[in-house]
C-alpha cells in the first residue's frame, strides 16, 4: 500500500463553499436529499447536483436510491473525523444575524458529529467518564474499564454491539469549538443514539446539526453525572 496519498485532491473538494456548507449539513449524520442539500449549499438544484456528483466521486459521500429519490450521506466516519479535525484548526465564520449567533452558540452547546456527540456537554460527559473512571485516556482514544462497561449498559448504551463493530471502538475526536475530544467510535455513536432514543436530545430541525437538550436530558445529565447545562 501507498504512502504518497494526494491531499490535494481531498482539499479541493472540500475548499469550495457550497460544497463545504453540504458536508457540514451531512455532518448531521442523516442521509439528506439534493433538494435539502442545495438549499445548504446555498446554490441551484442543477449546481448542487455537480457538486454533489464530485463529491461521490472524491470519495467523501455516498449515495443510496430509494425509488426515484436519491440519499446522500458522509461515505465513512473517517470523512466525519477528518472533517471535524479540520474545523478545530478553521478560522470562526463572522457572525451577521441574531440568527446565526443563536445558531453558533446552539452548535457549541450540543451538537452532533456524524453520528456521536460534540460540543460542550459531549466533553463534559468524556470529563465525567474519566474521573469516575468509566473511560481511561490513552493514545488516540480511550479503554473503556469494566465499570464503565457496566454503567454505560445500564444506561441501556449497547455496549456489546458497539464492541463487536468494525469499526474504531473508542475513538477520540478532537471537537472543533471545545478544542479538546468528545467520544466517537463505536461506542460514541451507541451513546449518541441512547441519549437521542430516550429524549435527553432532539434534533432542531433536520439536516441541522444542533441539538436541543430537553429537560429530562438536563436532570439525567446532572443526577448521572452532575453536568449542569
């Protein structure tokens, strides 16, 4: 296998803005449609479908068919971890709109990255889970420890399937507004989900990265693992 790999190519792609606001949108996690995707883009239909076609074809999204609509989506958590990396060393978009900074200050609250959590609370909750020693730090990601293991299936996060996953386990994802890791992997994307399913977490709008905490999210959050939101 190669080691001369051609970041170029992956930058180009990523350099252009409308594409760029479409892989930010499929950092949601959900698979999104052209017309939901242009209008993130901020472009035509006919415009983002070009972009669209460029991006499947670099490799950094993959399309599935329902019928006569098709779905795009992030090819790989990888595209997800890289882009997240990308955005903790990007300078901050000015702020323009009350809207915006209402925007930017909901993604830095909660927010997810791909399919596990990012922002404030997912750093709080890697806090909390190393100091209870749930997680232990090492590497490029975490151990989680029996206890751990344990408290998590508790809170009904499957554990089990998450270890039985091909891909990374425990992977740390440096976040982009907090500058320090939140929990990705196999394990990040389980908890994502259980928090999501029981309702601590609703999603603002779709194709929106923001999350909302919900009143129980706040009382579970600070009776499990006194984070006060």
């Amino acid at each position: 296998m190669t080691t001369d790999v051609d970041l170029a190519a992956a930058a180009r792609l990523i350099a252009e803005p409308a594409r760029a606001a479409m892989l930010d949108a499929l950092l949601s996690g959900q698979a999104l449609a052209a017309g939901e995707l242009a209008r993130a883009g901020g472009v035509r239909a006919s415009t983002a479908s070009g972009h669209l076609s460029q991006l499947v074809e670099g490799g950094l999204v993959a399309v599935t068919h329902s019928g006569r609509h098709r779905y795009f989506r992030l090819a790989s958590p990888d595209v997800a971890h890289a882009l997240e990396a990308l955005g903790a060393i990007s300078p901050p978009r000015p702020i323009r709109s009350l809207r915006q900074s209402r925007t930017d200050e909901a993604m830095t609250l909660a927010r997810t990255c791909y399919d596990h959590l990012a922002g404030v609370v997912a750093v709080s909750l890697v806090d909390a889970f190393v100091a209870d020693e749930l997680l232990a730090a090492g590497g490029d990601g975490f151990t989680l420890t029996p206890t751990g293991a344990e408290v998590l299936a508790d809170a009904g996060v499957d554990v089990v399937g998450a270890k039985t996953s091909r891909r990374a386990f425990a992977r740390s994802c440096l976040d982009f507004t907090e500058r320090r890791p939140h929990l990705a992997g196999a394990l990040g994307a389980a908890l994502c989900a259980q928090t999501l399913a029981d309702g601590w977490f609703v999603r603002r709008a779709p194709g929106h990265r923001a999350l909302r905490i919900t009143d129980e999210g706040r009382r579970q959050l600070a009776k499990r693992w006194n984070i006060t939101v």
